[in-house]
C-alpha cells in the first residue's frame, strides 16, 4: 500500500477538488486545513461529506447530549469493535481513556468491552444496559423491541439517553462501515 494512498477507490485531491468538493472540503478541514482521509474517500459523493460531519459533531461534540463525552467515547468504540473497524476503535478508545481520566480504570473497562465482558466489571447497572443494549442494536438490530427500552429505563435512563444512544450506535455503525467499505487508510496504515 502506498503512502499517499487514502483508500482502495478512486478519490479526488484537495487540489483538484471543484465548485461543491471544494467546498465540502473547506467545511470539514481541520484547524491545520487538512481534509482526513475519511472525507476525501467520500470524494465521488461530495454532497453526503458535509451532512455526515454534521452529524458526526452534533452528536459527539454537542453540549445538549445527555452523556458525558467519555460514555459518548465508550458507545463509539464498542461499536466500533463489534464492526471490526480497528481505526475508529483505536481513535474513539484513546478518546474514551483521555475523557475518562483514569486510565488503569479505563483499560480494564475497554478490555471487559472488548472481550464483551462488561457484566463481569461494570457495577453500574446504568452502564451495563448501556453497553447491552448497545451490543444488540449494533449486531442483531432487528432483535430490538420496547422491552429494550423498558430495560434502559428501569436502569435509568431517559428517553433523551435512549435517544441519543440510539443514534450514536448508528452513526458509528455507520462510520465503520464506510471507513471498512471503502478501505480507508488513515495516516500511512490501512484501517479495517
């Protein structure tokens, strides 16, 4: 794989890129004015570039979620695991351990994710409907019912939770399915 690789399709360069990719583009530039690979892979549809990261930010970096950003954290890269989606596993958990602040803690916690494990360390009843539910929606979704959210609820959640945890499931079901899909190679490596 080369190193100017950003994924297994064809992609337009940010110094090619025209008229609405252009502008895609500069929407979704980081500080430093670089395009992620994860964007200039959706090149070929650039109408979808901006509303994904829109998404993407008003349900990870918006101060009306109900969660804190390190549960927020945690829900993405369980997804993220269960979809085999090794670059959002690796990015999301070193987001989950730098908010959760204690990172023995946090290892153990995203071990116990990861072996699906997490009844055998997480106390919290609030958590462990969390990540329960979490796993269903992401790997059997047709499984789900109101009985799943009589139980979020009973474990404490309210429905703005359940809201915002059902679209963070998806979205990152989402995210890994496209950086898997289209094998997208951030920095120098592979991902997927």
């Amino acid at each position: 794989m080369r190193d100017d690789q950003v994924c297994w399709l064809e992609f337009v360069p940010e110094t090619e890129a025209e008229s609405e990719l252009a502008q895609a583009y500069r929407s979704v530039a980081g500080p430093d004015g670089r395009v992620d690979n994860l964007y200039k892979a959706m090149s070929l549809s650039p109408a979808a570039i901006e509303p994904a990261d829109r998404l993407y930010k008003a349900l990870l970096h918006n101060a009306d979620c109900p969660f804190e950003p390190w549960l927020r954290e945690l829900i993405s890269t369980q997804v993220a695991l269960l979809c085999g989606c090794d670059y959002a596993a690796i990015n999301h958990g070193e987001n989950f351990h730098d908010f959760y602040g204690n990172r023995s803690a946090s290892e153990k916690l995203l071990a116990a994710v990861r072996q699906q494990q997490w009844p055998d360390i997480t106390k919290e009843p609030k958590l462990a409907a969390i990540l329960a539910f979490n796993h269903d929606l992401t790997l059997a979704p047709e499984t789900i019912s109101s009985a799943h959210m009589d139980k979020l609820r009973t474990a404490g959640l309210n429905d703005k939770q359940i809201v915002y945890l059902v679209q963070i499931s998806a979205s990152f079901a989402y995210w890994a399915r496209v950086i898997n899909g289209l094998g997208i190679c951030l920095g120098d490596e592979p991902v997927g």
